[in-house]
C-alpha cells in the first residue's frame, strides 16, 4: 500500500512516497517539483499539477496525505501557497485518491513522537525511518513525514477495528 | 472573439462570456458555480475545475480574464480564496488559453469609466453593457466585468498598434 505525502509550495513542492508492509514502512521515493521564477503563475501551477499527475501514474498510491495549514506568514504568501495546494488536491481527486490531512502537530508526534519536535528532528527522524542515505531535500522531508504520519494513522486505526471486532467464541 | 471572465471563489465561482465583434460587445453567457457546503475542499476544487473545463469546451474562448488579488481579509480566506483561484487558472492553462490578471481599480475603470465606483454601480454597469434583463447574479457579475475590462485593453492595444504602424506613403 504506497502513500503519497505532498507539501505544497508555489516555488517548490515536496512529494514524498511510503509503502506500508504489514508492520514495516518503506521509503519509494522522494522529490521536488521546483518552478521557474521566471515562469507566470498558472505556468507554475500547470507544473505542479502535471508532476503530481506524472508521480500518481508511475507510482498508484492508494492515499494522498498533507499537511493541514491553519496559519499564513500573510495573506499574500496564503493566497500563493493556496493556488499551489488547490492544484496539488485536483491531482488527487481526479485520480480518485481519498486525502488525508493532518495538522502539524499529528505530523510531528507521528513521526518523532513529540508534537513540538524542531523542524531538524523531523528531519533526522524521516531520514532513519526512510533509511535515507542523507536528509532529503526540505520539502520532500516534509512531504515523506506526512506520508509517514498517514500510514501510522492509517495502522492504528486498522489495528483498532480488528481489536473491536467481535472474535468467535471457542 | 470569445473572451472568459471568472471570479474564483471557494463557494461561489463566477464566470461571464463577452463577444468582442468589431467595435461592439455582445453578452454571451453568465453563470456561477457553487460547491456545496458539506463537500471536503478537494470535491469542491473537482466542481469548480470540472465545470470550468466545460463553459471552456463549450464556448471555446481565446483568452481567460480573472482579477489580479492584493488583498484579502485575512490568511486563512486567502488560503480558501488561492485554492479555487489555483483551479480555475489550471483549466485555462491547460486549454491553452492565454491568463490576463486585471486590478480592481482597472476593472471598474474599463466598466464604469472610474476606478473607485461601487460595487452597485459596476454591475448596474455590466447589466446595461451587456443588455441583461436584470443585474446578474453577484459573482457572475463581477466575472463579466472582468471579461468586458479584458476586451477593452485588447481592443485598445490593437488601435494602438494599427495607429503606430507605419503607413505607405500616397
């Protein structure tokens, strides 16, 4: 079961893959879509889109997870991040993928354990959890990390329906 | 030449048609798109995108026009306001359609003829521009103010450049 974490930015935007094995996570892969500052924006956001098109097509991920924004430096930078997240979401829903968001705090305690955790622990905690050979490129760190928050959402909640299930008596 | 004015909108989705034939402008069509309430963000970013693809289909446009944002309320409405607006450019990029972003102030100038009139008094103007039986619904309105302004830069350039070209000597 292969999950896709996105972390959506209009200059850059993170995509990370995981797949859940029974109790084991595996890192697929990880990247970042970067577009030309030259480029106006819907050129950007025609970008953004295609790549995610193109990483949902090669990969078949089952879910898409990202991160759930409450707060904006501004509303200039909101309305820009706003533009790059709306597309990010159209990839998904148009491949029929259902999407989960998180807040940060979900994202770090799932991944560090610690809903405080810096944004370096995260960092170093993707990278052993992924078995990465370096610390992945920021946005593509972030991305895995809600990927990661989403399988283990996606493992307890499994894990709590089977142990609600009525079992047959003996 | 069909020109598409859209005014993006989490809930409601304007769009308006304008024909430019010659020196007059004929009024096409006029819509809103709304999303309903209960629907998760990205079902509603399909709506607008989806519906938006098909007034693109139907009347085939040659340009799209959406006003260019400067404000907003506050991040959080700009966030909401940046997704929608991000689909609705994608559907006019990927249908090869060239992106003109308009400010307000340019809006109203082009359709009232000053830059600081009020909102009733751009679509008491759009109404009477464009031959409506009565004041098309809000957003809608503002949609084919925007188109109605788009016209009237294209048309003027062209003058300018049909005036500045040089002309064979008698």
């Amino acid at each position: 079961m292969i999950i896709l974490g996105i972390d959506p930015g209009s200059r850059i935007t993170g995509y990370g893959l995981v797949e859940q094995r029974g109790n084991r996570l595996l890192h697929i892969d990880n990247g970042a879509i970067t577009t030309r500052r030259g480029d106006d924006l819907a050129l950007r956001l025609k970008t953004i889109h295609d790549e995610l098109c193109r990483v949902i097509e090669r990969y078949a991920p089952v879910a898409l997870a990202v991160e759930q924004i409450f707060v904006a430096k501004n509303a200039l930078s909101a309305l820009k991040l706003g533009h790059a997240r709306g597309v990010a979401l159209l990839a998904g829903v148009n491949a029929g993928l259902p999407i989960a968001e998180y807040t940060a705090l979900q994202v770090k305690g799932a991944v560090v354990g610690y809903g405080r955790a810096s944004k370096d622990q995260v960092q170093q905690m993707v990278r052993t959890l992924m078995k990465l050979p370096e610390i992945a490129q920021e946005d593509a760190s972030d991305a895995l990390a809600v990927a990661i928050c989403h399988a283990h959402s996606h493992g307890l909640s499994q894990r709590l329906q089977s142990a609600v299930r009525p079992r047959p008596h003996p």
